[in-house]
C-alpha cells in the first residue's frame, strides 16, 4: 500500500483524472471530496464488505435446501399468494 | 445436452453451452466464472444460480419485483457496459435470497444484483446506486412466523 500525508485542502491525483482532496479533519474522521471522470465508481468500501457478507450467508443458507423447498412451496400457496400477480 | 454437477439435483442435463459467463464475480466468490440458471421446478419464480466450476456453490436467486412490485434496478452505466449490451439485447435481473431456518423470514440481497446480458450470456453482480436497497429485505412481509404458530 502506498501511503502518503496529507493536511487539509491539499489533494492527490490518481491516473490524472481523479483527485482526491481532504477538505478537513475532524476529531476522528477526515472528510474527503472526490472529483472523478462520472464513469468512475465510488462507493464506501462498507458496502462491497455487506454484500460480501450477505453472499457468503446466502451461499450457506441453501445447504438444507433440498426439504425447504417443499415448506416454501407451501408458504407461498398458503399466505404468499396475494403476492403473485 | 451435457450433464452438470448440481449441489441441489446431483447430476442433471442442460442444454450445451448455457452457461452464464460472470465477468464480474460475485462477491466473496471470485475465481469461480460460471453458473448455470436453473429453475426450480417445484417453486416457481425461483432459480438457482449454480456454479459450473464447484458444484457445492449454489445461490437461490429470484425477480425481486415479485416481492417488491415498485423494485427498480439501478446500476451504473459502467456496468451495464461490462454486459456489452447492444441494441435489442435483452437484460434479465434477479437478486439473492437468504433462507434462514425459519423459512418467513427469508430475506433478498436489493443491494447488490444479479444482472445477466440474456443474449450473450454474460453476468455481474451490481452494486445498486439506490441508497435505501439493503441486503437483508424481507420477502414475505404478511406472513407469521411458523415459530410462532407451530404449524
């Protein structure tokens, strides 16, 4: 990883077309502003972690899947049915 | 035909090359490329997105708009142009469901989408630009929990 210092207001540019600027700090967080070519995505890294994580549960929640189904079905014939269209 | 190695079916036949090619992996799940869509016979709507390469990764995956009529997806154009959409190419959305052992309180993951390029059979999982799309929405929202009612 590369690290670099930064005070407020100075910025760093990435590939020439992203700069990212510290606007201040604060305590315990620093507030950044990003001005990027609109093609670059941006989001906070919690994010991708939530996915991930919600992924890795989905990925195991079908280990008993086989009997669910049946159950499922059910629920959907019984209650879920308004659902449906 | 060819015969695939299925965590839900065992062995079963599927149309050759049908596989979904992921161009962007599903999160947690990187290095595995390939999934086949395959529809739950016994419950309709519902698909499992199987993995061509490990036959024990499986997700259930389902079109949110069935549970949430208003759904929109919501996904940056830089992603729709890693599914090399071209005109009169069709997108097919879907979202990942979580199934708890309590089946009502299965949950879908709005947040981060499954989208598949259906003519050229390429897939990404999205990251939605809605802010208010969680991971953990609940499905059944007018059902009782069977803990409670014990059948």
């Amino acid at each position: 990883m590369l690290v670099l210092s930064r005070k407020e207001e100075e910025s760093i540019i990435i590939n020439d077309n992203i700069e990212i600027k510290i606007i201040g700090v604060k305590q315990d967080q620093v507030k950044i502003g990003i001005i990027a070519p609109k093609d670059v995505k941006i989001f906070r890294k919690e994010i991708y972690d939530e996915i991930q994580s919600a992924n890795i549960a989905a990925a195991s929640s079908t280990d008993k899947l086989a009997d669910l189904a049946e159950n499922i079905k059910d629920k959907l014939g019984k209650g879920g049915k308004s659902k449906k269209k | 035909m060819e015969t695939i190695k299925t965590k839900a079916y065992g062995e079963i036949q599927v149309e050759k090359d049908t596989e979904i090619f992921f161009k962007r992996e599903i999160l947690g799940f990187e290095g595995f490329k390939y999934y086949y869509l395959i529809e739950m016979g016994d419950l309709p709507n519902f698909y499992w997105l199987q993995s061509k390469e490990e036959p024990e990764l499986a997700f259930i995956v389902v079109n949110p708009r069935l549970f949430k009529p208003d759904y929109v997806l919501n996904i940056d154009a830089s992603d729709l142009q890693l599914l090399e959409l071209e005109d009169g190419e069709e997108i097919v959305d879907f979202v990942i469901v979580n199934i708890p052992e309590d089946v009502t309180k299965m949950t879908m993951n709005l947040l981060g989408p499954i989208v598949i390029n259906a003519n050229k059979r390429i897939g990404i999982q999205a990251i939605s630009l809605s802010n208010d799309y969680g991971t953990k929405v609940p499905i059944f929202t007018n059902l009782e929990s069977t803990e409670n009612k014990g059948e």
